[in-house]
C-alpha cells in the first residue's frame, strides 16, 4: 500500500463518518420540522434533542477534518476545487451556520419559534443536497480548462440528469439513515410512540433510497462509461450491499433487533460507499486530477500520518467516553438526567 | 469580472470573516480558563458564588462557540475557496498545524458536550472540573496552531524552490517559523486579555444597573485580576514582538512606526497624522524605536528606505498600531488602578463612572484585537506569503465573489444579532438572584 492510498482511506473514512453522523443530524431536523407541521411535535422533539444536544458539535468536525485533510494531502484539490467551488460550497456554509448557530440558540439560548424549526429541518435538506454535487462535479464533464483556470459550467451541471439522481440520493439517504438510526434510539428511550413514528419512516424511505442508488450507476453508465465499468467489476461489494439493505428492512419490517438493523444499515453504507471511492480511483476529479498527480510531498504525508495516528490516540478514547456517558447511557437516553449547565 | 476584481473582493470578504470570526475565536479561547479559575476557586473556598459563576459563564460560552465553529468552518474552506493558489502552496508546506488543529478542535468540542451536561452528575465536583481540562487545552491548541499558519505567511521557511518546484519540504521546520513564538504567545495571552476584560465589562454592568449583589462584586474583582495579569503579559510579549519584527520583517515594523529613513538612535513615532509625506501632530519619543526593535538606544533601525516601493504595506496601519497600543496600555493602567485600589480600600474604585470605564474597558478589548489583526494582516501587503507569493497572485479566477460577499455579510449581520439577543435574553430572564435562590445555593462567603 502507498502513501496515496493511505492518504486517501484516511479522508474517505472520516468522509463516511461525517455522512453518517450528519446524515442523522440533517434527518432528525427535518423529521421534526416535519412532525411539528402536523401537530405531532411532542412525539419526537424530546428526544431528538436529547440525542442531538451534546453531539451537534461533534459533526461539524467532521467535515472540517475531511476538508483541511484533503488539502494536506493532496494540495492541488485546494487549486481545484477551490476555484470551481466557490458558489455550490459557499451556499452549504452558509446553510451550515444558520443551522449550527440556530441550532445552539434555541437549544441552549431558549429562543423558541416554529419558524426556526422548520428553517432547521429545510437546511436539513439542501445542505446535503449542495455538498452532494461536489460527487457529481468530480465525475467529469462539467468543468472544463481555460486561459484563467478550471471553470464550472453551471448549465451542463443543472440540466444534467446525473446531477440531480445525486442530489435525490443524498436526500433519500439521509432520511433513511436518520429514520432507522431514531426507530433504534427511542426505543433505547422506551418511547414507543417515538418508535412506532420513526419506524414507520424508515420503511417509507427504505425504497426510495435504494432506488436512487442504483438509479446512479445507470446515469454513470452514459456519463462516465470508464467509471460505469469499474463499478461492474465490483457487482460483489454491490450486491453485499443490499443484501443487507434487505436484512435492516426486515428487521425494521419485524420489529426486532433495532440496533443490529442499525449496524446493518452501517454495514450497507460502508460497503456501498467504498466500493464507490474504490471505483472512482485513481480520480480525484476526472480526468484533470488524480491521487498521485496531486499528492503532497512524501515528507509532509509522513507528518501528516504520524499526526493522524497520535490524533486518534486522543480522539477515539474521547469518543468512546462521549457515546458512553450520553449515547449508551440508560437514564440520560431514557430522560432521567438533567445535568445541563 | 475582471481578475482585478476578483482580487478586491476576495480581500474583502476574507477580511470581513476574519473580522467577525475572531470576535467569536478570542472569547472561543480564553472564556475556558475562566470557567475552569472560578469553578477552582468556588471548590476550594466552597462558595457557591464562584461555582454559579463558572455555570452562568459556560451556558454564555456555549452561544459563541457556535458561532465561532460556524465561523471557523467558513473561514476554513474560504480560504480554499478565495485563495485556491496560496493554498495549493501552502498545502505543501503548513498543513501539518492545520491538520493537527482540526484534532485540538475536536477534542474540545467532544469535551464540551460532554461538560456541558455532566454539571450534576459527579458527587465529587472536582471530576467535573477536570473535563474542563481539555476544554481549555483543545481551545488553546487550537489558537496555537492556526497562529502557526499565519506566523508561516509573515516568516515562511521549510522549503526551497528549484525551477518552480517545491524542493527539501520539512515540515517541523515550516511550523518553528521565527515569527512563530511571538505570534502564538501574543494571540494566546491577548485572548485571555479579552475576556477578562469582557466579563469584568459585564460584571460592572450589572452593578450599575441596580444589582449590589457580592456574586457581581466577585466577579469583578477575579476578572480585573486576571486582567492585569495578562495585558501586563501582553505588553511584554509586544516588545517582543517589536524585536522579531525589527530582525525578520523589517518593512512591517517602519510602516507602522512611520520610520521612513534608516537610522541609529531612532525616535518612536506615536499618534500623529500623515499628510502629503509629513508627519505632523505626532509625538516624538527619542531612541525608544532604537530600544524597542534592539534593546539599545543607539542602534540602526531600518526604515522604508530600503525597500522597493511596491513591496511596502499601506502606512494607515500606523494608526491600527496606536489604537492597538493605546487600548492595551489604558487598561494596564485600569487594572492597575482597581486592584490597588481595593487592596488600598479607595472609595473611587467602586463609584460609579469607574465602573463605567470597566464596562467599556470590554468594548475597547475587542477593538484592540481587530486593529491588532488588521495591522498583521495588512502590514504583511502586498505578499500573501512574504517574499514568496503576492496576494495578487493568489486569488480565484472565479467570476461571483461579489455575490457571496453579499449572501455572507447577510450571514454574519444574522449570527451578530442573533447571539447578542439571545446572550442578553438567556441572562435577564435568569438573574443572579432568582437562580441563588432557586438552587438553594447559600455557601458563601462575604468578602471579596
């Protein structure tokens, strides 16, 4: 294994974990805004909020980490990326701190208004939606170079079918994701009402994202046909995939085994998620950038790997204390702690 | 839009988030040590007026580290977004410190989740305190290694180039910079300047609008200590700052001196305005310029002289300079005064237009900082990264920077009055008094 590939499955892995962790994050918000619409708040607010209160900060992270990552390691993504990005990133920023500032202020500053849940649970959606079509861009064709440098061509990228089977993707997967994970922690809560409701969202977004999924790899097959090919010769990781899509909906179906339905769909996200980044490889964006043309000094990918290992010795222990005193905690999930500041 | 433009906008716009950012950033850094000295105190001396203190501070604290992580995730991908060609460079050479924040980042923030709602959970309050801990370390690191990043811009090192190509990168060598142990230990000690300051403003506040409770009385004294500590700190590490520039960035340091030819035995130039190329109006210190970038008074000093007229950084930041400095020394001498002044029992301290001039020794510490900013920000122009890249040259090609100079001043007005209202509602609706009462909280001592 070479440094590139190291550098690579570092930043792909923090990149699942931002997609999971958010994933929850975005649906809860609008599970929310969605029930206090019809008149339903006092089923899921609660806990939504007592899932969300000592974590939300913890998912930006995330994000950060994926992005001052990517610009240690492969430095010319910043030149890239940065040029082409500036308007879809800087409108999911801007979506980002509206929902983090908002999110603080009502939770710990005691503004209440619906409004402000509903502007939650709509940025909720499209921020997603606008980071997603960083994947599409990456796919090629929608950037071209010129005397001045790397241009996006936002007509090509808006009327390109692929653009929004992604976009749909993201939203259908965050539902998803978030539905099953909240079916599992409310009745880790023993609030059946909760469970019933977040079950019964879980099965309604089941199929959507599953066919929004394999939606994409039919656009790839005219977009990108070199991509579609890769993606082919690795049907096995696919197909693991949904079997255990199909082993979570059961369970869910069944009404059993929440939490193995949960690592299951994790399982099913892991899997898809690497076989994508596997076929996308070498590209970094196609065909201008790879992972080898754009890395970073072998000196400063050693420093930044030995950071990274010492890193995790700090934060995978943190981490574990964080989900053991809030997520794994039976009376603070059951409510039973009120210990704020 | 025009390549020009583009440049313009860009400066624009990272300096409006810079300027918003770090209001949020300072009090990010330093309000942690606060909390951790006043919950210290209130266990030892077993008051409850010191533990309500470090509560009400945390719950405050929460708000703007929200807006400080919104802001900071901002500023984090505008810099590739605006600068994309510094930071394909600087990609290469610092992303260790930026990589390594990140991870002080995080740790703070699983440990603030984690403090925030563990206040009663420990028999044994001191357990509580403890995760406080890496609280303030992750912050603290976190200011550390961002510094880093900046001092590299003003001082790079750790590379060479060879036929346009980056060559020998060391990247421990990138981050010791020269600029680097004045830059880091001026950022971190003027941050915990700033909030002492800040809460001692809000403290006096609350005294002067009717309130005589002792919590207040308490909490003033404890910040204004604090206070004078660190803005004594500060000034020593300003000198040295004065020494690294005189040594590594010369052109900087006569910009803001107004020192236009080399010479031994310089004079210090301060207040004063520029007109058509004469200082006027200014005050003259004879040698102390000599002193301060040297030590001794009849040292050469270089002055504007010796540089090309196009790298020289615009000379308005002289009076970025002396607002920075006046302010800093005003409240040495306020600090001053008030402890001694307790100590001493003189009446004056605790009247009422002293009490004024804390509550605006808050405002003042903020100002401080963005014109401190502002004078490293600007008298590094017109390099982005000195000697090596201008800032010209390292600008988006990009054609709607103007735009999202609009969606994000929109932004930052939202985030300013939101945390105001909310800061100000969380704290009126809850008064000291109530929530004494309500908790039952009655160990307290009486005197300061």
């Amino acid at each position: 294994m070479n440094l590139e590939i190291i550098g690579i499955s570092v930043l792909w892995i923090f990149l699942f974990g931002y997609i999971m962790i958010a994933s929850i994050d975005f649906g809860a918000g609008f599970f929310n805004a969605y029930s206090t619409l019809r008149g339903k708040q006092q089923i899921l607010t609660k806990i939504i909020h007592r899932y969300l209160s000592p974590v939300w900060e913890v998912t930006n992270v995330f994000l950060v980490f994926f992005f001052v990552g990517i610009v240690g390691f492969f430095p010319k993504t910043a030149y890239f990326y940065g040029t082409t990005l500036l308007v879809p990133v800087s409108i999911a920023v801007i979506l980002l701190a509206i929902r983090g500032a908002y999110y603080a202020f009502t939770t710990y500053g005691g503004l209440k208004h619906k409004r402000y849940v509903y502007l939650y649970g709509l940025t909720g959606l499209f921020i997603p939606a606008s980071l997603s079509i960083v994947l599409t861009i990456s796919e090629g064709g929608f950037v071209t170079m010129e005397e001045s440098g790397p241009v996006l061509h936002y007509w090509t990228l808006f009327t390109s079918p692929l653009t929004w089977s992604i976009v749909l993707l993201s939203i259908t997967a965050v539902l998803y994701i978030s539905a099953v994970f909240l079916t599992w922690y409310s009745h880790k809560a023993k609030d059946s009402s909760a469970t019933n409701l977040m079950r019964t969202y879980a099965l309604v977004w089941a199929m959507p994202a599953i066919l929004t999924a394999t939606g994409i790899i039919v656009e790839l097959r005219s977009h990108n046909p070199q991509h579609y090919e890769r993606i082919m010769d690795l049907w096995w990781l696919f197909s693991l995939s949904s079997l255990l899509f199909i082993g979570t909906v059961y369970l869910i179906w069944k009404r059993k085994n929440y939490g193995i339905a949960f690592g299951l769909l994790t399982g099913q996200f892991i899997l898809a998620f690497f076989a994508y980044g596997i076929s996308h490889y070498p590209y970094l964006l196609y065909p201008f950038l790879s992972i080898y043309d754009s890395f970073t000094s072998v000196s400063m990918a050693v420093a930044l790997i030995i950071a990274f290992i010492a890193g995790l010795g700090l934060l995978i222990p943190s981490l574990y204390l964080l989900l053991h005193l809030f997520l794994f905690n039976k009376d603070y999930v059951e409510g039973k702690r009120k210990d704020y500041a | 839009m025009g390549n020009e433009e583009a440049v313009f906008f860009s400066r624009v716009l990272t300096e409006l988030t810079l300027s918003f950012h770090i209001i949020y950033a300072t009090i990010g850094v330093g309000i942690p040590l606060m909390i951790m000295i006043a919950q210290w105190i209130g266990i030892k001396k077993k008051d409850d007026h010191y533990i309500l203190l470090a509560r009400r501070w945390a719950r405050g604290y929460v708000i703007t580290v929200a807006v400080g992580v919104v802001t900071g995730t901002a500023i984090g991908l505008q810099l590739s977004l605006l600068w994309p060609n510094f930071m394909e460079l600087a990609g290469n050479i610092i992303a260790l410190p930026l990589f390594m924040e990140t991870f002080a980042f995080f740790f703070e923030a699983i440990f603030l989740g984690i403090y925030l709602y563990t206040w009663d959970r420990f028999e044994n309050q001191k357990k509580h305190l403890l995760l406080l801990v890496p609280v303030a370390l992750g912050s603290a690191f976190s200011a550390v290694f961002i510094s880093i990043v900046n001092a590299f811009m003003n001082a790079p090192q750790g590379f060479d180039i060879a036929d346009g190509q980056l060559i020998n990168i060391n990247p421990l060598l990138a981050m010791f910079n020269p600029a680097m142990p004045t830059k880091v230990t001026h950022v971190l000690a003027t941050a915990y300047m700033t909030c002492a300051f800040v809460l001692a403003s809000i403290g006096a506040y609350r005294l002067l609008k009717g309130s005589n409770h002792m919590y207040h009385k308490k909490a003033l004294f404890l910040t204004m200590k604090l206070g004078f500590l660190f803005s004594i700190t500060t000034a020593l590490l300003g000198d040295f700052s004065g020494k690294y520039l005189a040594e590594y960035q010369p052109e900087k340091l006569a910009a803001a001196e107004w020192h236009f030819e080399t010479e031994e035995g310089a004079p210090l130039i301060l207040y004063g305005v520029l007109k058509d190329g004469e200082v006027k109006y200014a005050i003259k210190i004879p040698y102390a310029l000599s002193i301060l970038a040297h030590i001794s008074p009849y040292t050469e000093v270089t002055g504007l002289d010796q540089f090309p007229k196009d790298e020289i950084p615009p000379l308005y930041i002289h009076y970025l300079f002396d607002i920075m400095v006046t302010i800093g020394m005003l409240l040495i001498f306020l600090a001053l005064l008030y402890c001694v002044g307790i100590w001493l029992k003189w009446r004056f301290v605790l009247s009422k237009w002293f009490n004024w001039l804390i509550v605006l020794g808050g405002p003042l510490s903020i100002i401080a900082i963005e014109t401190g900013w502002w004078l490293t920000e600007v008298g590094r122009q017109p390099w982005i990264l000195r000697g090596f890249m201008k800032t010209a040259e390292a600008a988006t090609t990009s054609d709607h920077v103007d735009t999202m100079l609009l969606l994000f001043s929109g932004l930052y007005l939202v985030l300013g009055i939101g945390s105001i209202v909310v800061l100000s509602r969380m704290f009126h609706k809850n008064t000291v008094e109530q929530e004494l009462a309500d908790q039952g909280l009655e160990k307290a001592g009486d005197s300061l």
